[in-house]
C-alpha cells in the first residue's frame, strides 16, 4: 500500500494504475461502514484508492472541524488490511494552496435538508469531490447512503458537468441496536448514545406506517416528530419524507421516497435515513 500526499505524486503515479480504479473519500477516523464502501469498491475494482481529508471548506462556523476525531495510523493499518493500494493524504496546503478561490455549486438539491441547515456545507463537499476526481480520476467512486443528500448531490454534479465516472452509493452500516456508524458517535456521553438510537426508530417507525399503506406524509412526519420528542436528550433540526431523486417533500408518497432527519442528542448533531421504495 503506498501513501500519497502530494497531487504531483498521485498524478505521476496514476499513469500505471491497473484499469477499473474504485475510489473511495472519507474524512477518515474509520468503522465498519468505511470499510464497506472499500471493500465494495475491492471486489469490484483492479485498484483502489483510498483518500483521507478532514476537509475544512464543508464545516461551518461554530462546526466541529477542529474536534473532528482523527487517527491517521490506525486507519492506515485498516486500509492494509482491506488490501487498499493507494490512499491519499493531502495537507489543507495541497488541496487548498494560499489565492484559492474557484468552486462548485449545484442548485436546488443543496438548497433543502442539510444545506437549509448548513450553509455552505454542499459547496465544500463538491468542490473537494470535484478536486478528487481530477486528480484521481477514478472508474468509479463509493459514497455511503448514510449520507443520502450527498450521494445524490454528487450524482447530480457529475451528470451535469459531463464527469467520466460512476457513483456507487453502499447501504448503510448500523449498529447492533440501529444507530447509523458514523465517526461522530465518539461524540456521544453513554446517556446520549442510549438516547440516539432514537433517530432509528423514527425512521423504522416511518418504514412500518408506509409497509402498513400509509401514503400521506404529513402523517408519517407527524408520528415520527411526535416519537422524537418523547427522548428528552433530542432537538429535531429536521424530519423530512422527500422524493428520493429531487429532495422535494412530499404530500403523498407515490414514488420513491426518502425518510430523513438530522436531530441533536445533547450537543451532538447526527442523521441518518431510509428509502421507502420498491419491494416494501
Ligand atoms: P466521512 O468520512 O464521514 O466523510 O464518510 C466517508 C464515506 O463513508 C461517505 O460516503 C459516507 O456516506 C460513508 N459512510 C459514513 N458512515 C457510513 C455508514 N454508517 N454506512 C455506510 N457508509 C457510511
């Protein structure tokens, strides 16, 4: 596995990658549903990439950037073991050299559940995607599910702007009890984890009344907003029943839809989602 941190090295070095390469980028501090998407993109792939970056342009202000958990050297032993060729582990300096100034936008799709609450936060996660696949140049790239707005906010850029990849988006990976992975658990005091598994039972709550013939979201919103306030440790940002292509709410579900919210358990804010398509 070699490890890369210069865009000068991954290009020299991407001329003798083996075709299909599978990329996968993460702000690292990994768990189980990282290494999904890496093995995803290991059986599926000739070469895998791997990119690191705690990536400052997608946090806000008063964001957790400076908290952001990381540790560079245990995620590198995992990557070895998921057999990873390359990961690449760009400073703030190489991805964003002093004078930088050029970005990507995407309209509509950003403007609704994370990027009402977040501003700003979609023009960093695309312009780094953007920047990564120039310089990678991947077959393909894995997004995790469990963040359902940008998997589909980077389908959108990379139709419209012509890009020469596909996008996989990969189930997300719960724990035992159903709680999302996400690197922000570490957040959580034990109360609060305890509490959090709340954000999984609003959204099995929702799957049932659909499965059950529910079609009016407003209903579903209303149930799940009304299980979210019994847990006292929560603050709703959100509860949304959208359609699943464009994030528009929605009145009745008649298509496929996407269950999602972003709730703060103390001062931990986390999301998570289901899709309420096809077979039930
Ligand atoms: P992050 O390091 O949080 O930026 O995540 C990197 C990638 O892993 C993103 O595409 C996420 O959607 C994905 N991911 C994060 N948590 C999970 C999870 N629990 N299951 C599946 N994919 C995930």
């Amino acid at each position: 596995m070699q490890v890369v941190k210069t865009v000068t090295e991954m290009r020299k070095l991407r001329r003798q990658l083996n075709e299909p390469v599978g990329f996968v980028p993460t702000m690292g501090y990994f768990h189980e549903g990282h290494l999904s998407l890496v093995r995803q993109a290991r059986k599926e792939n000739s070469t895998v990439v791997v990119s690191i970056f705690v990536n400052p342009t997608q946090f806000g202000p008063g964001e957790d950037f400076q908290d952001y958990p990381r540790d560079l050297e245990r995620d590198l032993e995992l990557l070895e073991r998921e057999k990873v060729d390359i990961v690449f582990v760009p400073s703030e300096e190489e991805m964003y050299p002093s004078g930088f100034s050029s970005w990507i936008d995407v309209e509509g799709v950003t403007e609704r559940l994370e990027g009402a609450s977040r501003l700003e936060h979609f023009r960093g996660v695309i312009t780094v995607c953007a920047k990564l696949f120039n310089i990678i140049q991947p077959t393909r790239a894995y997004f995790g599910q469990k963040d359902a707005q940008q998997a589909v906010v980077i389908k959108k850029m990379v139709a419209d702007l012509s890009m020469n990849l596909e996008i996989t988006v990969v189930s997300t990976i719960r724990e035992s009890d159903g709680l999302a992975m996400s690197s922000r658990n570490t957040y959580l005091n034990p109360e609060e984890r305890q509490a959090a598994i709340v954000l999984f039972r609003a959204l099995s709550l929702a799957r049932e009344l659909w499965q059950g013939g529910e079609k009016d979201a407003d209903k579903i919103r209303h149930e799940m907003t009304s299980l979210i306030q019994k847990e006292p440790l929560a603050r709703i940002d959100y509860v949304s029943i959208a359609d699943a292509n464009t994030l528009e709410e929605l009145k009745a579900i008649n298509r496929p839809a996407l269950a999602s919210l972003a709730v703060r358990i103390g001062k931990t804010r986390l999301i998570d989602n289901v899709l309420l398509k096809g077979g039930k």
